[in-house]
C-alpha cells in the first residue's frame, strides 16, 4: 500500500514539475523573444545608427529649431500669438471679441507649456550640441563654447545641416518636413551633431552603454531562447501525453474538469482581469530593454495571461481525452434537455437562442471596450459575467429540479412510494413533468397495493383450503389403514387398497407441499440461522437419494472441495433445497444419463451447481420454471406438482441466497447461492 502511494505521489509530482517547467518557459521565451525580434530589426551594430538613436536625435534637432526659430523666450510668444490674430475681420465682426481673446490665451498658454518643456529636454540631453545662426543678422544660439562651433560639430560623427532650402539629415526617424517649414522664409542655418565620446548625463549614455552589453549578451540570449522553447516544446508535448491519465496509463478525471468549460472560460477572464488591474497598481517602470520593448510588468502579466490560458488548455485535453470535451458544457446540457423531453422542448429551444444571442452581444460588446479603458472594460466584463453567473444558476435549479425528479423516480423503481418532493422545491419547468411523475407513482402505488392485497388473500384462501382438505384426507388415510389390516374378498380388493393408499400419500404430500410453498412465498415461515457445512449436507443429501437414482437408471457425480464450505442457513430449508433439486432431477432427467454435482466457492457465496440432461424437450424459459404448478414436461407424463424448484427458490431467498436456471437446448442446470459464514456477512 505504502509503494502505490509513493508511486501515486511520485507520478502526480512528476506532472506538477513538468507543468512549472512549462509555465517557467514561458516566462523565459516572453522577455527573450521580445529582445530578438527587435534587434532583428536592426541593420547595424553601431549605436550611432540605430533606430532609437536616430529617433531621439532628431527629436532634440525639432526642438532646437522650435525654440530658437518659433518661441525664442515668453515676450516673444505673447506678441507673435496676439500678432496672428489682429487682422480686418476682427474689426468687422466686434461680437467675436471674446472668442478671439480666448483663442489668443489658449494659444499662449500651450506655446509658454511647450517652450518650458523643450528648455528642460536640452538641459537633460548633455550629449547634444548645436550651432544655430541668423545669417542675415548673424544672431546666433548654441550650447558649447568654442571659437569654431561649426568645425567642431562637423567633426561629430552624426552631423547634420538644416536650412530653409536643403537638408543633409537622411536618418529614418526624422521630422525634415516639419523643421523645414519651421525654417521655410528665413535664414536660419542649423548645425546639430552628438559628442564622438559620449559623456555621462544622459539618455544617449545609457543606452549606448545599454546597447553595447546587449550587444554582448545577444547570442547568449538567443541561446536561451532556443533552450527555453525547446524546453517549453518538450514539457507541453510531454504533458499532453502524461495529462489525464495516471501511472497505469489509465484515464483519470480531475475535479477542475467537473466544472463547465464556459465557467471555466469565465473564470481564466477573472483571472486576466483582476492580473491586469494588480499589475497596474504595482506597476513597475524600469529600463530593462534598451529600446523601451516593454517591462518586467508588461512580461510577468503577459507571461501570467499565457500561462493561464495554458491551464485552461491542459484542462480541455484532459477532457478531449476523456471523450467529456463537449458534453462538460452548459450548451451541450441545454441542447440535451432541449431533445430529452417533449414537454419542454420548445420553451427551452427559445431561452437557448436567446441565451446565445444576448451572449453573442455582449461578448461583441466587451471586446469592443478592451481599448476603451480599464473602468469601461470592467464595467463591461461585469455585465457579462453577471448575466452568465445569472444563466448558470437557472441552469443549476433547473438540473437540481431535473435530479429530485429522477431521485424520486429512483425510489419508485425500488418499491419506495412514500419519497415525495415539495412541489416549490422544482422549477417552473419541470412542475408539470413533476406531477405527470406523481401521478405515474400513485397509480403504481394503489396496484402494488392491490397486488399484494391479492397475494395475501390468494395465501389465505390456500392455507385455508388445504387446512380443509387436511381434515377428510387423514380420515381417508386412517380407513385405508383400517381396510389393510381386514381380510377382504375379492381378487381385486388388496390392488384397490394399495392404489387408494399411494394416491392419498401422494395428496397428502401435494398439500404440504402446496402449503410450504405459499408460507414460502409469503415469507411466513422461521428461518434459524446457524453454520452448516455444505460438501456435508450435498453428500447426504445425494446418499438419501442414492437407491432413487438407481431407479431411475441415473448414475450421479458429485465434485466437491477437498476443505469444507461453511456456510450460513437454516438447516432444515437447506435440506430441503437440496431434496427438491435432485428429486427435480430424478423426476425429469432422461435415464442413462449422469447428473453432475458441483460445490465451489465464489466471492462471499457457497455455491451449488446441478447439471442434467431433460428427458422431455424444454420448450419454456428459465423463469417459467420457477413458477408454481409449471412443469417441464407439458404432457404431464410424469408425477410432480410443478411446486418443487418454486419451494426451493423461495427458501433459498429468505435465506439471503439467489436461485438460478440456465437451459441450454436439452441441458439443464440449477445453481443456488448461499451466504458463507463470515463474521462480516453475519
């Protein structure tokens, strides 16, 4: 017992490791991917020419042109601003007054909001270096010091040249069109470069140096990738393989797979919900990807959503290898109910379509709100799930309703008329069904009623009636006695006697035995238990019987185990069982022929087998036999009361054994099951 536990917790603990080595690559295979797949898209190992280098170098070239050439400082916006709106239609339309005061004052206010915005993103971007010049009027705005700027900045390795007719600056991310109408009617010429050796201070630092160790750990990244998804490929092909099934390779159910699969769904949407929600009020900023790929939140939450879904996966390939997939599902129970009965059918056809439909709407509608924003979306969700949670408790009272009926009918099966359910306790739908079940039960009840009634009074009436003819047939027997013993005349006489004497013994015996049978049937006769041995009782039984089988040119085989069979009966009905059954095969079988007897002992039952072979054809079923006054032989060539095997199954019965015939062409067989003696069955 304690190998098969271990083997069972070994087996069930191999299957848990296999599943976290799954869910672990996947948090592996997310970062690691998202890395290659964008550094696939770089055509350079240099930092200067990157993607993300050029992006925020010709951010800060758009800013510096902005604030130098549009907003220059405050004094300047202000009057540029209201400037741009004074013109003849204002003086034409006085009632817009205010609307253009208002437009002016917006318009400042955002222009103010940007120049302080550019002035802070210069200051933080230490590496960038410019050299602005009106060369009309030779004014001029930069932020190195030196005596030749323009020299100095040419010799960067990323300069680039602005002026309101060319521009050298060939990067991909870049805003030429916008800088060059910034520069459009003017004769500004820029000059915009980064330091060769970049300075600490900045974000062009970090990433340089963030680009370089990545630089340096690429392969080794894309070798745990590989290993990860090769690990992910194996652990999932091995999980499908082992899930669902225990050490034996026998298929196992797990309890999460009891519950509907659309629950299921619901639940794995929870689950993606509320991980979304904590990990927004956790969430983690930090510079784990040189080129802002995402963050450790964005890959924990993603690597949760998949490994969630992965669960629900491993659950429905339990199922499909169960054969339970769609059947563990409320759609599958309503279309059963919706074809199981048709008193319900149409009703439930309509609330199925509505409820599919009304589902189809707002599934449509909370994907629709996924972009619309964390509240909106879970205001959505929470319709949703409120009106499935909703049909999954209708759905419950109606198959709760659908069980108490079936438990009744149960109970009616087993003689059990007395089980009633509270009507209120069953749905709507099912109440009517419900009383057509009640009705069904009293109808069965009042003829089980007058079906036993009948039997009682059928048992009376030959009790009573044998009792009546106990009486005249005890003075028939004592006269034949008396007409023995006188010396009659008459050749014939003595032959009359004998005949009268046989015919009344044969009565008398056919009146015990048709009054045990009806005591036997009824239950009314006393049953004292006690321990026999059956290899004991047969051998007796067959030795009582042993000149009878002479008689009747049978020859008899008993095979009997070499221990003892105890086993737990009355005596005097075991003997009798025993009496019938070979008096049945004296009567019946064909002569010259051998009856075998067999003893053996099968799980809690002592068992005996008698097997013949019928001298008449056995035109009539096993259970015919069993009845009162129905014998083999239908031309009643034979003497017998067709009462034996009926006595023999009844005691067997109220002794807690089972009686069985078997007929096959002319072969018969008889087996009757007695309880061991055993403390436990005792």
């Amino acid at each position: 017992m304690d190998t098969k536990w271990k083997g069972f917790n070994f087996y069930n603990g191999l299957k848990v490791i296999i599943i976290l080595l799954m869910m672990a690559s996947v948090l592996v295979i997310i970062p690691s991917a998202d890395y290659i797949q964008y550094y696939s898209d770089q055509t350079t190992d240099n930092y200067n020419k990157t993607f993300q280098f050029e992006n925020r170098f010709n951010d800060l070239l758009h800013n510096v042109v902005e604030y130098n050439v549009i907003l220059k400082n405050e004094e300047h916006i202000r009057t540029s601003s209201t400037n741009s709106y004074i013109d003849d239609e204002i003086y034409q339309r006085p009632s817009d007054l205010e609307y253009i005061n208002e437009e002016i004052n917006n318009d400042i206010e955002y222009k103010l909001n940007r120049l302080h915005t550019i002035e802070d993103h210069l200051e933080n971007n230490v590496n960038f270096i410019y050299y602005i010049e009106d060369t009309k009027t030779n004014e001029s705005f930069t932020n190195i010091e030196n005596e030749d700027p323009v020299d100095f900045i040419k010799k960067q390795d990323s300069y680039v040249f602005f002026n309101q007719y060319k521009s050298d600056n060939n990067s991909n991310f870049n805003y030429n069109d916008d800088i060059m109408r910034m520069l459009k009617g003017t004769d500004y010429e820029v000059h915009g470069a980064v330091y060769k050796s970049l300075r600490l201070g900045d974000d062009f630092f970090i990433e340089n140096a963030q680009f370089n160790q990545y630089m340096k750990d690429y392969p080794n990244i894309r070798m745990i990738l590989i290993a990860a998804s090769i690990l992910f490929l194996l652990t999932f092909a091995l999980i499908i393989k082992l899930i669902g099934r225990d050490q034996k390779g026998n298929l196992i159910d797990s309890s999460l797979d009891r519950i509907y699969n659309e629950i299921q769904i619901i639940f794995a949407l929870v689950a993606i919900v509320f991980t979304e929600v904590f990990v927004n009020m956790f969430y983690i900023q930090d510079n784990v990807s040189i080129f802002s790929r995402g963050s450790i939140s964005t890959y924990i939450e993603v690597g949760i959503y998949i490994n969630i879904l992965l669960l629900l996966l491993l659950s429905f390939i339990r199922q499909y290898k169960n054969k339970k997939l769609t059947k563990n599902t409320i759609t599958y129970e309503l279309v059963k109910l919706c074809f199981k009965t048709k008193y319900f059918r149409p009703g439930i056809i309509i609330i199925f379509t509505a409820y599919v439909f009304i589902n189809a709407v707002l599934g449509v509608i909370l994907l629709a709100t996924l972009s619309q924003g964390t509240i909106i979306f879970l205001f959505a969700f929470s319709v949703f799930t409120g009106f499935n949670v909703i049909a999954f408790i209708f759905l419950l009272r109606s198959l709760q309703s659908l069980n108490k009926i079936m438990e009744v009918t149960k109970q009616v099966s087993y003689g059990n008329f007395e089980n009633i359910v509270n009507q209120d306790q069953i749905s709507l739908s099912f109440r009517d069904f419900y009383n057509d079940i009640i009705s069904i039960k009293d109808g069965m009840k009042n003829a089980v009623q007058e079906a036993i009634k009948g039997e009682r009074l059928k048992t009376e009436l030959i009790t009573n009636v044998s009792h009546d003819l106990k009486t005249p047939l005890t003075s028939i027997i004592n006269y034949v006695d008396l007409l023995k013993r006188e010396k009659l005349e008459g050749e014939n006489a003595t032959d009359y006697v004998k005949v009268l004497e046989e015919k009344s013994a044969r009565l008398k015996q056919l009146i015990d035995d048709l009054l045990e049978a009806s005591k036997a049937s009824s239950g009314n006769l006393n049953v004292e238990f006690q321990e026999l041995d059956l290899n004991e009782l047969i051998l007796q039984a067959v030795g009582e019987c042993e000149d009878k089988f002479v008689d009747a040119n049978l020859e008899v085989r008993v095979n009997t185990l070499e221990e003892s069979i105890p086993i737990f009966g009355d005596s005097k009905h075991m003997w009798r069982i025993a009496e019938n059954i070979l008096t049945n095969a004296i009567k019946y079988a064909m002569p010259h022929t051998r009856i075998y007897i067999d003893t053996r002992v099968e799980q809690s039952y002592g068992i005996i087998t008698m097997k013949n072979v019928s001298a008449q054809p056995l035109d009539i079923s096993p259970e015919q036999l069993t009845q009162r006054f129905v014998r083999g032989d239908e031309s009643r060539t034979t003497e017998g009361s067709g009462l034996g095997l009926s006595i023999a199954e009844s005691l067997t019965h109220i002794q807690n054994g089972k009686f069985t015939i078997d007929i096959d062409g002319d072969l018969f067989k008889v087996t009757v099951y007695i309880p061991l003696a055993i403390e436990d069955i005792m």
